[in-house]
C-alpha cells in the first residue's frame, strides 16, 4: 500500500468492514475473497486497525465515554467471552 494521503487506508477499511458485513450474512466465501483481495497482511492489519478506531470513536460519540473506558471495557468483555466453554477465541 503506497501513497502520499489517507485514501489507501480508508480504502482498506473500508473493505474490512464488507469483510465484516459478508460475515455476518453467512457469505464466507466472499468474505474470504474480500479478505484475500485486501493485499498483504500489513495493509490488512492497517485497514482493521483504522476500523476498529473509527468504530470505537462512534461508540464514543455516542456514550460520552472516553476511550481508555472503552477499551477497558472492550478488554473486559474480550477476557470474559474467552473464559467460556465453547469459546473459538485464544
């Protein structure tokens, strides 16, 4: 991912949150192509990484929390989903 301004990121992101959309449709396929498409994992890690900070800002925007908070509370809620049986996270 080359170039001078943020576009290429925003682009990025903008393709993981489809990654994220076809997801949660049941279309794993296009996920996948989606995610393959991305490019390298250094520009796919970007583009989650600026999603997931936009994502958290709107959450900000709209509780007033600060973001130490929410991600707190983010890291909470991460530690409890895999401390239970069943869990695919770890």
């Amino acid at each position: 991912m080359t170039g001078a301004g943020p576009g290429p990121v925003f682009l990025v992101a903008q393709q993981a949150a489809g990654v994220i959309a076809a997801k949660h449709r049941g279309d794993f396929p296009g996920a996948e192509e989606l995610l393959v498409s991305m490019g390298d994992e250094t520009t796919r890690t970007r583009g989650f990484c600026l999603l997931a900070e936009l994502a958290l800002s709107l959450i900000r925007s709209q509780t007033g929390q600060s973001m130490d908070e929410l991600i707190q509370e983010l890291t909470l809620l991460m530690a409890e989903i895999a401390g239970q049986p069943g869990s695919t996270a770890a």
